[in-house]
C-alpha cells in the first residue's frame, strides 16, 4: 500500500459548517469521478498500529482536470477527535491520502441517472455531474435530490438546473418531500439510483426504491461489494 503525503493549498468555508480541503496532487496519484479515499493525518501511523481516530474514509470532490484534490466534510461544534484536529489545519499543513478507489463512476449506458443524496454526501456527486456537463455521451439526462436540513445548500453553483443539458438539481429540506420526490423518481423502472449518505439514509432509500419496482442491480451506493450487497438484501415482505 502506498501512502501519499501531500499539502493542503486552500481551504474553502462552503456553509458554516462545511468546508474543503484542496490538496496539492502527488506525482503518479489517480482517481476518477466518484472516487473515495482514505484520509489521514499527521500521526496517524507514527506508533505500532495506525491511529485510527486520525483516519476517515472521504470522497473526493473534485475531477483530476480540477488539478487539485478536494476533501469536502461537514465539521459540528461537537465533533470526532478527528474532525477536531481537522479543523485547526491550515494552509501548508501535511494529510495523507492512500487506498483510492471507485465505487460509483457515472455509468453510461443510454439511461436516466437519479442522484440521491443527503447533506455532504453531495460532494461524492459534484465529480459525476461536472463529467456529465463536460461530456454527456451515452448518459439521456441527471436529476439531482438531495436533502439538508441546515437549508445551507452545498455546491449551488454547479447543481443549478440546466434545462439544455438536461440537468436538474432539486434540493429539500425535510425529510417528506424527499421521499415524496423519490416515489416520483421511481416511476421511471429503468433509471440508475445512485444513494450517498449514512447507512440509515441508505437503507430508507432502498426500501422506497425496492417498494417501487426499482432492482437491486438499478441501485448504485458508495460502498464496497460486501457492504452493498448487505445493505440491498432488504427484505421486503416483512
């Protein structure tokens, strides 16, 4: 496993609470839209064992045409220990980044693509919909939800309506809208679902989407093979 160490060059205050992290991109390191890795800080693997707490799986918010890698995280007055070190980082500081990798490439197979997402998790998004806007082959349209109850939406520069590339960006703040939208949203059985959010957030989508007639393999989720079959075997009779 190889680790890369690289320098925050800029650090973006998206709402009160959520912020990016702009990395400067090692020599060699790749990714594509979608991707997520593993984010570390400064001590982590100074002793026998890593530090865990200084250690989170994030997605990159950004494309490599973006040269720079970005981190976008919500960071709480109460937060973990290592948001809590996050947060005093500055500019020049040293993060590592290591294990990279793709679980939701924007797939183009002639299909409507749903993206579902709550709070942050729009950031795993921001990559696939700047793809598609600079490259549309083979994708018909993207319709964008996502849910956040601070109302601080995220990234509104970029999922802003474009009827001419046949984009939407729709954004709520509670929850009965959302999963108003999604029943919506399901009526087309042929669409792409992906899902970004907590495994509760997840598991609620799955079971209105499967309710729905939308298939397991329709489902697209920021998640390992393992994870997501776990989280797709929903029993619905129940």
């Amino acid at each position: 496993m190889k680790i890369y160490w690289t320098t925050i060059n800029k650090i973006i205050d998206e709402t009160p609470e959520v912020r990016t992290y702009l990395l400067d991109c090692p020599e060699e390191f790749t990714w594509e839209e979608g991707s997520h890795t593993h984010f570390a800080l400064e001590g982590f693997n100074a002793g026998d064992k890593p530090n865990r707490g200084l250690i989170r799986h994030m997605s990159i918010s950004t494309l490599p045409n973006e040269n720079t890698i970005g981190i976008t995280t919500r960071i709480r007055e109460q937060c973990s220990e290592f948001k809590a070190v996050l947060r005093n980082h500055k500019v020049g500081d040293k993060v590592a980044i290591f294990k990279t990798h793709s679980n939701v490439p924007l797939k183009r197979e002639g299909k409507n693509v749903y993206l579902l997402s709550s709070g942050v998790g729009l950031a795993t998004f921001r990559p696939l919909v700047l793809d598609y806007l600079e490259r549309a082959d083979n994708v018909n349209q993207i319709h964008s939800l996502n849910i956040d109850s601070s109302k601080d939406f995220l990234f509104t520069n970029i999922f802003k309506s474009a009827p001419d590339k046949k984009f939407t960006a729709q954004f709520v703040d509670n929850r009965k809208d959302y999963y108003e939208e999604v029943k919506n949203l399901a009526e087309d059985r042929d669409g792409l679902f992906y899902v970004v959010g907590s495994d509760e957030f997840i598991v609620q989508n799955i079971e209105v989407l499967r309710e729905h007639g939308i298939k397991p393999e329709q489902i697209m989720l920021d998640k390992h093979e393992q994870q997501r079959s776990e989280l797709l075997s929903v029993d619905l009779s129940i």
